[in-house]
C-alpha cells in the first residue's frame, strides 16, 4: 500500500471507460454500415508478459464487439516467414489492423518488420508514414500509449498549454511520441516540452521545473522527492516488475516511488491502474478509425 491521499490519483479505468462509450456509439454507426472493425494481433515466441498483453488485447475487442485473431509463431520463426505472413494480413480486405507485439525476437529485424505493415492497418502508429504524419501535425492514428495520456490530461481537466513538461524517455514507443504530441499546435497540446534521457546531464535540475512530469524510462521507483517540486502532475508510464513476497513472487511498480514525492505531487497516476488501461482502449480506438478509413465510412 502506497500513502497518496485517493484525490490526488489520476485512474485509468474512468478514462478507458469513457473512450470506451465513445466507442460503443461509432461501433454501431460502423455496424448500421455494415462493418465490423477486425484487429490481428502477431505474436513470435513465448515472452510471459507479452503474453499478457497479447490476451488482454483479444479480451479488449471481445467487449466491444471487434473481430480479433491471434497469430502465434514460434520464437524461430524466420524473418522472410513473418514478412510473408504480413503481407496476407496487408491484402485482407476484411482485416482492418495489424499489431506485431514487440519485442521480436533478436534475429528478426524489428524496423523491416514495422515497414512491411500497410499503413493504413498500421494500428500502433509505428510505420514511418504514420510517424511523418504525426510530427507534421496530420495524424492518420496516434500512437496508443502517448495518445491515452493526453486523453487522461483531458478528461481530468489538467491543461497542457503553455506548460512546461518534462518527458523522461526517449523510446520510438513512448517518449518521441510523446514529445510529438505535446509540441503540437493545437488546443489538446501547445506545451513546452523538454526530453530527457539517459544521457542527460543534471536530470533532477530540469525535471524539478516540470508543471507535468512525464516518467517513462522504465527504472523502479527511480523519480523521488529530489526529483519533483511541491505541485507537478506526475504521469508515470513505468511497469516494472519487482521481486515481492505475492503469489506471483513480484508486484508491479512505477519508474516514480509514490511514497517519495505522495505530498509533493498535485496528481498522480497510479501503477498499476494508471495509464495502462488506456494503452488498450487507445488501441481499440484505433482499430475503429482505421476501419471506418479503409472501408470508406465517415462519423457523423
Ligand atoms: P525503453 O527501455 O525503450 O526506453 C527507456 C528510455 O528511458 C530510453 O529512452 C532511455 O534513454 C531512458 N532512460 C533509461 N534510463 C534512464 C535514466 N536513468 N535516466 C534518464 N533516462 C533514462 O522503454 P519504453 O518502451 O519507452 O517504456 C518505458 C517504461 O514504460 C517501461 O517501464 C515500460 O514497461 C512502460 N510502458 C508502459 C506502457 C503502458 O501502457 N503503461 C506502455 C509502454 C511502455
């Protein structure tokens, strides 16, 4: 147990529940069109928490109503095999999006294989294409994690306009994206944006000017009281395992120690019960918009 007061916690679960209605209305504006929205997810190999992922995103589309299949190969699998089976999936009229969990195994070459998806099913936002987009402020789909963190700041009133906010992490998953989303001109976003990484010199001098610290660079417990000054939003974006005397013999934890900085921070996000749920409904949403642009279908 953590000792953040319950008003300071940002959850993910009311916000997933939210994108989650919205949803619910353009799934059977889809379906009064005759669409139903299918997602096939890839998996190589027997990686225990992309396993995880993987059942959560099947049981996400069977909730609402989205068609889903689940492609396992083995973890040998040869790279020419897996691009052989993406370029099926491209050409499927009646498979809307294509998610290849990463990581891959290391012989396969993970750029080749994100460039090999059809953009238009590319439902991670990971191909060149739809990242060119999204820097260029004309985004097809927006990357799942960073996407569910601008839709958390939205639903819990926390502008970002003229803030300042400190990304840590620089991954092609969360941190760029990250930084993409907040630069841009629109009302959603139009904040300062610093990035900082594992490179960076006096990290705990830039993060400390933070109004929101975004922490996403996958240390337990890493950003403390010296990290944080009295009143910053903190969204933590870790989820790391740590040994622990449970069942399971670990627990999950953020890259931020919540009893370090539970009287600093103005909010906070939970780990787990944060932005994890929104990783997938962002995921779902994305399944959604790209059938509708696939199969032609405008929203009202
Ligand atoms: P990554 O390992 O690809 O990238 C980590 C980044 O952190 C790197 O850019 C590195 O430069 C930076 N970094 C590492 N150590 C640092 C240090 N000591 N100081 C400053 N910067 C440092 O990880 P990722 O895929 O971006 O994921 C980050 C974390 O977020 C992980 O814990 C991951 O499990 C979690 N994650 C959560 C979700 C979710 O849905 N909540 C989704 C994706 C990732």
């Amino acid at each position: 147990m953590h000792s953040v007061p319950e008003e300071k916690l940002l959850k993910g679960k009311p916000v997933s529940e939210h994108v989650y209605n919205r949803l619910g209305e353009q799934l059977s504006f889809l379906k009064s069109n005759n669409v139903t929205p299918k997602l096939t997810v890839i998996l190589v190999g027997e990686d225990p928490a992309s396993q995880v992922y993987v059942r959560r995103k099947g049981k996400a589309c069977e909730k609402l109503g989205i068609l889903s299949e689940t492609i396992t190969l083995p973890a040998e699998t040869s790279e020419e095999t897996l691009l052989a089976r993406i370029q099926e999936l491209n050409t499927d009229d009646s498979n809307h999006g294509i998610l290849v969990q990463l990581p891959l195994p290391s012989h396969i070459d993970e750029n080749r294989v994100i460039r090999a998806i059809n953009p238009a099913k590319d439902v991670d936002c990971f191909h060149p294409q739809n990242v060119g987009l999204l820097v260029s402020g004309n985004p097809y789909v927006l990357p799942c994690t960073p996407a569910g963190i601008m839709e958390m700041l939205d639903y819990y009133n926390i502008p970002t306009s003229g803030k300042h906010v400190v990304v840590a992490g620089r991954s092609n998953i969360v941190g760029k994206p990250m930084a993409n989303l907040l630069v841009q001109k629109n009302n959603r976003a139009n904040a300062t944006v610093t990035v900082v990484h594992s490179r960076t010199q006096n990290m705990a001098e830039l993060t400390k000017q933070a109004d929101i610290l975004i922490a996403a660079i996958g240390k337990p417990r890493f950003f403390t009281a010296e990290h944080i000054s009295n009143g910053t939003v903190v969204v933590d974006v870790g989820i790391n395992r740590i040994d622990a005397d449970t069942e399971k013999g670990y627990k999950l934890v953020g890259d931020v120690d919540l009893d370090s900085v539970s009287t600093l921070v103005e909010k906070i996000t939970p780990v787990p019960g944060g932005v994890g749920p929104m990783t997938i409904a962002m995921l779902m949403q994305n399944t959604v918009l790209a059938a509708a642009a696939q199969e032609n279908v405008v929203f009202p």
